[in-house]
C-alpha cells in the first residue's frame, strides 16, 4: 500500500488487472478481488485486463476485503 490521499482513499502500487469468467478482477500483493470500477478514485486509470499500475479505491472499501486493517475509532 502507498498510502492515503487524506480524502477516504487508499493506494495501492504495482496492481494487475485481469478477467476471469466475465469479470475484471485485480491482484496485489498475493491477493486477488473483484476491480470496483464503480468507485475508483478519479486519477486511477486502471480500466481493462491487462493494465498494470496504481489503484486507488476508498478505504472503507480496503478494509472490508482486509486488504488494510480496519480503522480504530
């Protein structure tokens, strides 16, 4: 993970994008989950199977597939 923007997204760095049974899926760091498109952050230009880059996603969403620990309050 590269870190947070201060607005509710985390980075993640060195990300795969792939498809598997009609679904647009992305690996990191030996793990793989469904690629939210939906709600990517607007500078994450990770897209189609076969990009390689930055992903940016919400960090409530990060923690409910324990990519990070979730946040204490």
């Amino acid at each position: 993970m590269d870190g947070e923007n201060g607005k509710g997204y985390v980075w993640f760095e060195n990300c795969h994008v792939f498809s598997k049974d009609m679904r647009l899926l992305v690996a990191w760091d030996g793990r793989i989950v469904p690629l939210p498109v939906a709600i990517l952050h607007p500078d994450c230009r990770l897209a189609a199977s076969g990009d390689v880059g930055r992903l940016g996603v919400p960090r409530r969403w990060a923690e409910q597939r324990e990519l990070i620990p979730r946040a204490t309050t």
